[in-house]
C-alpha cells in the first residue's frame, strides 16, 4: 500500500498570529494588577533589572491593548485568523503570585478578550507562562529556584482552567521554557545574576519549572478532558561549522542543551545525557518520588519559537570570531541576518519539524516565527501603510519551507507569527523592531498616537489564510 502525503497544509490548519501580554497590554497596574519582572525591564535584556519600576519603561503602556483589545481582535478576523495566542499576566490574576484569592477584575479582563474572539470565531491559543513572573516571586522566592513556586502555579493554574476551560482548548505551560539556560530572570524570575547562579540552583529551577509543567498538564485533562496542553521550546537548530567530526560533536552536545526539554515534556524522565552533565559537574537535584511521577503526565503537542539556526565547533579560535545567534553558537558563513544580527534560515525550519517529529511523534505548533524590521510610514493611495516586502518574503520562505515539511510526512498543527501587531520587543524593549502586520504609532521615546495602519504584508496574509497556503512560492 502506498501512502502519499498532502503537497499543501492540511484542512483545518490553525493559521494565526501571536503576542505575550506584558508586551502589549500596558495598563501595566490597572485594575489590581500586581508588578511582574518586565516592570523592572525597561531595556529587556540589554542590563540589569532595576530597583522599581521607571516611566521610559514602554511596556507600561504597550499598544494599550488592554483598552483597544476589541479593535486589534477585529483587524485579525480580518486577515481570517483561525487561531490568536496570547498569554495572561499572571500578576494580573495573582498581584503577588503567592495569594490564595484570585483578583476577580484581571479575571474579566481575560473573559472580555475570549468573548471577542468568539464573536469572531477565532481560537484561543493560551500561553499560561511568558516571561512575565510576578515580581514579588522574584524577589522573595528567588523565582523558580524555590519549590514553592510550584504550588503557586498550580493554583494560578487551576484558576485558569476552571474559569477559562470551557473555552480554551490549547493551553502551552512555559514559553520558551529552554530559554532559562541563558536568560534565568527574564525566564525563571531568579534574580540571582547569570554569571553567580550556580549549575546546581540553576537546574534544580528548572527541574521545579518541568515539574510545574507536568502537574499543569495532569490537573488540565482532569479539569478540561478536551484540553490540548503543550510545551514551548525555543528551535535552534545547531550545524556543525565544518564536517570535522569534533564539530559534530559540539553540535550534538549544544542541540541536547535544548533537546532535553523537549525530550522530558515528552518522555516524561530525564536523558541519559543529562544525568551525565549531571554526574560530571557534581549537580545532584532534589528529585522526589513525587515528582517522578508527575514527570510521567506527558504533553499533547509541541510547541516551538524559531528565528534562526546556528553553528557549533570545537575550535575555541573560531568561537572568538562573531557572537553567534540569540543562544550562543558561532555564526555560518553562509547566511544574511536580520538587522538586529538574527540570521535567517528558512530551510532550518523544515529541518526543525522533521527532526522534532522524528524525535517525539508529537503533533507541533509553530508559534512563533517573524522578522524584526526597522519599518517606515509611508503615504499610498491616500493611507498610510508600510510597504515591507521584506516581511512578506520572510514569511513566505518559512511557510513553503513549513509546506515541505508537511510533505514530508510532519504532522503540523498550524502557524502563528510572531508578533501580528507591532509590540515592545523583549530581548531590546524597543518598538522600532516591528514584528506587526499592523504597524502600531508609537516610538522608542513613548511617543505616538497609538493609531494602528494596517502594513502592505496584512492583505497578503489574509490571502495566504485564505489559500491555505496554496499561493506561497
Ligand atoms: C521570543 C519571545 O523569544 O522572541 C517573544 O517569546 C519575543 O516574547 C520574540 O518578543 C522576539 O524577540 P524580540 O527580542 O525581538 O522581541
């Protein structure tokens, strides 16, 4: 019998867009909303976090999303949206993140957002988790290096799912849950600095963060038997600089770095690999029986960020060479960057679902996928718009490479870029690195109108949306 595979993307492909809340939403202490650590971000990761809050701070007012939710649901139903994800402020639903008592405005704030959604008949996509931990777990917890946060997500949790459950039906636990190896506050809300943070407090954070996960995987099919709950990795994939063998290795050794999180959201016990890092570098975790077993509630799906690819090599000469893409690893010489130096790689993606679908024999959601530009303003036809052809062709070149893949036998569960409206930028906190296919007035200096223009790339995603696809070239 021979089995042929579709040349296009499934019926029912979920085609769509994303944004995180602290990155859109300001009325960042509004309506009993507790501080998160992007309130002490102002410059995202370019230093350190500051003392408290300060008004250069763009994300306390975002796009102002907050007030103008109805408006941006209303421009994605028409560019035929089948799917939006967003995540929900923690602080919003928990100030403090320790409290028993869920603060009921932040609540109906949510509600509203599902309502619109619904009268557009979109889909909620649900980041539980996206770099937003209420500061005061930060501060007084040490973030997820203590086990107490545990608990605490599980009734922020739990909140969600009896409140939310009937209408969500995709859940994602942590966003780029990988990411704590590089950026512990931003990620686990461990002020602790990267460069005195222990290997040993490090992982035993991330081995509360992967029981968390597991525990909110567990306690959503009891609460929500329809539920679909993924996890969220950041997809790097790692090539070999040159075909020494020695680089090879390096690159399998950098690939398990994130490998791992997949491979226990997954699998539902640690690799052999990392219990070797382990044995070798004198890490011993408090693991309890517990936990083992709550390590075994598995996720439905994987979900997974990609911007770029990188290399690795085991020659420390050539590592001094360039910085390397956003985790670390050496550039390749063969590909152009973004203008804030992220190379892009359109086949890296097909390569990521084949090998993730290979690896894991999950169903995958890209979740995030896009380009920051520096986009201008411009006069046509009357209107203002942005004329970037050079997101249209990004995006493009990863879709017909996604298509591959579906070709390729990889089961895709659909596709949302990142960033469908313009929004603060977490790694540089900007506004100037535009995502959007709706560009939003507002500059670096807080200043703007906060008027939304839909971009030249918006008529052209609401034709791909409305191909499925068939038009990519
Ligand atoms: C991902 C994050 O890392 O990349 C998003 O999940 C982020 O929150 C996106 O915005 C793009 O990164 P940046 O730094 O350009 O905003």
């Amino acid at each position: 019998m021979t089995t042929t595979f579709p040349a296009t993307f499934p019926q029912g492909f979920l085609w769509g867009g994303a944004i995180a809340a602290n990155q859109i939403e300001g009325a960042f202490d509004k309506d009993g909303k507790g501080l998160s650590i992007q309130d002490v971000m102002p410059d995202g990761l370019q230093t350190s976090p500051t003392e408290s809050p300060t008004e250069d701070n763009l994300k306390q007012v975002g796009i102002d999303f907050y007030h103008r939710y109805a408006e941006d649901i209303a421009l994605f139903a028409e560019m035929g949206f089948k799917v939006f994800r967003f995540s929900i402020a923690w602080s919003r639903i928990f100030p403090q993140g320790d409290e028993e008592i869920p603060n009921e405005d932040g609540l109906a704030f949510y509600d509203r957002v599902l309502d619109e959604l619904e009268r557009h008949g979109i889909e909620p996509l649900v980041t539980i988790s996206h770099y937003e931990t209420p500061l005061h777990l930060a501060r007084a917890y040490n973030g997820w290096t203590s086990r107490k946060l545990i608990g605490y997500y599980e009734r922020y949790c739990r909140t969600l799912f009896e409140r939310y459950g009937a209408r969500v039906r995709y859940w994602l636990t942590f966003n780029e849950i990988n990411s704590v190896l590089h950026f512990p506050f931003m990620s686990g809300g461990i002020p602790t600095p990267k460069d005195e943070l222990s290997q040993q407090d490090l992982y035993q954070a991330i081995h509360h963060e992967l029981v968390a996960s597991a525990r909110a995987t567990r306690l959503a099919h009891e609460v929500m038997p329809h539920a679909q709950v993924g996890c969220m990795i950041i997809a790097m994939p790692v090539y070999p600089l040159t075909p020494d063998p020695s680089d090879v290795v390096a690159a399998m050794h950098s690939a398990h770095a994130s490998y791992a999180f997949g491979d226990i959201h997954c699998r539902g016990k640690y690799p052999g690999y990392l219990l070797r890092h382990f044995r070798e570098n004198g890490i011993t975790l408090d693991i309890t029986a517990q936990d083992r077993e709550d390590l075994e509630n598995t996720v439905d799906f994987v979900s997974f960020s990609y911007y770029m690819s990188t290399c690795e090599t085991a020659d420390p000469s050539k590592k001094l060479k360039g910085k390397g893409n956003l985790l670390g690893g050496v550039p390749n010489p063969t590909l152009e960057a973004s203008e804030w130096g992220w190379q892009i790689d359109p086949q890296g993606l097909r390569v990521v679902l084949n090998d993730y679908w290979e690896r894991w024999q999950k169903p995958l959601f890209i979740v995030e996928n896009g380009i920051g530009a520096m986009d201008r303003l411009v006069e046509a036809n009357g209107t203002k718009t942005v004329l970037d052809d050079y997101r249209i062709d990004y995006i493009n070149d990863h879709l017909v490479q996604a298509r591959e893949a579906v070709a390729d036998g990889v089961n895709v569960l659909g596709y949302t870029t990142w960033g469908c409206i313009d929004l603060v930028s977490a790694s540089t906190a900007q506004m100037s690195k535009r995502y959007g296919f709706i560009y939003v007035d507002r500059n670096d200096d807080g200043t703007g109108t906060l008027e939304r223009y839909p971009k030249k790339s918006f008529d052209w995603y609401r034709t791909v949306i409305a191909t499925n696809g068939a038009m990519l070239q």
